[in-house]
C-alpha cells in the first residue's frame, strides 16, 4: 500500500485541473481547496485531519449545489442556444466527475492513512474540534 501513497497528492492535482475548467461556469471553491490540500499534505503531516473534515464538509456542499444545479438547468435550450449551453453542460459534468474524484481521494485517505481514521471517529473528531477552537 505504501506504492500508492503517491496517488493522493496526484489525485488533489487533477481534481484542481477539473475544477480550473468548472471555474469558467460558476465559482468555484474546489480549486483553492486542491491547492490548499496538496500543499497540507506534502508539506504539514500533522493537517491531514483538517483535510479530510474539510473534503467532506465540500462534498456536502458539492452535492446540494449539484442538486439545485440540476433543478435549475434548462435541459430544452441545449439546443437553442449551443454554444452557451454546451459549455454549461461540459462543466456541469465536469463538475460530476469532480465529486466523484473526491470520493475517490475521501476513500483513499481513509484506506491509507491512520491519522484519518482515528479523526474520524467520535473521539477523535471531538478533540480536533477542541483543538481548532483552542487557538
């Protein structure tokens, strides 16, 4: 497993390149949060925490956005007005596959690093919130 500890920081890479695209439609928070993410985890060890509570917190907010997007989008005018619409559409599933390459990143985290695992339990979840509200 220790082969495939490269793979996150590759992943925060592609998602931030899927998210530079998203950015042309609507804004976009996910670019700043890759950055943020591969820089955290290839500099801080000890953030990985906070990575994780903050990509969850954004594939919460990734998902309520996609829904109301969803509603929102006026499937009828893809044809009607192209060039507008099918840009929409491309960053719309862009914007999809984003939030499956989080779940992917979410899942390998938590398969690989035990700082995670322990974050995310009752316990430890409790005293990182301490520690965030210490300072």
């Amino acid at each position: 497993m220790s082969d495939l500890h490269g793979i996150i920081p590759k992943c925060f890479i592609t998602s931030s390149i899927l998210a530079s695209v998203v950015c042309f439609s609507r804004p976009d928070y996910n670019l700043a949060l890759n950055i943020f993410a591969y820089l955290s985890w290839t500099g801080l060890r000890d953030q990985k925490a906070r990575i994780i509570y903050l990509y969850l917190w954004t594939l919460i907010l990734d998902v309520v956005f996609l829904l109301i997007w969803w509603k929102l989008f006026n499937w009828e005018s893809v044809y009607e007005e192209p060039l507008e619409d099918w840009l929409q559409l491309v960053v719309l599933t862009l914007f999809i596959v984003n939030i499956f390459l989080k779940l992917v990143i979410i899942f390998l985290m938590f398969l690989m690093e035990n700082e995670i695992k322990k974050a995310l339990s009752w316990a430890g979840f409790r005293a990182n919130v301490r520690s965030i509200f210490a300072y």
